[in-house]
C-alpha cells in the first residue's frame, strides 16, 4: 500500500517542525484539516468563503 502525502499536508508538518509543536498536536490539526476537506467536499487551499 503506498501512501502519498499532499503538498499541502507536507507543509503543514514542516511548519509543525520548525514551530517544535508535539507529534500529537500535529496530528490534531492535521486531522482537522483533513475533517474540515471532508465537510466542504474540497480541498482547504480550494475553499473560500462563498
């Protein structure tokens, strides 16, 4: 099984990285992005607010 990761999702680690948040907060923000693209049927860097 390969596991692809998104650019989007990549930069959001690195910035988890280089802030030094704990491996459990990354993966709570990481795992509410993830809910909020399911909500909006889309990608976050595609929403907006209309």
């Amino acid at each position: 099984m390969v596991i692809t990761t998104t650019p989007l999702r990549a930069q959001m680690r690195q910035a988890s990285r280089i802030r030094n948040v704990s491996s459990r907060t990354e993966y709570i923000y990481i795992h509410m992005v993830a809910g909020f693209a399911a909500h909006f049927r889309r990608s976050p860097d595609r929403a907006s607010p209309h």
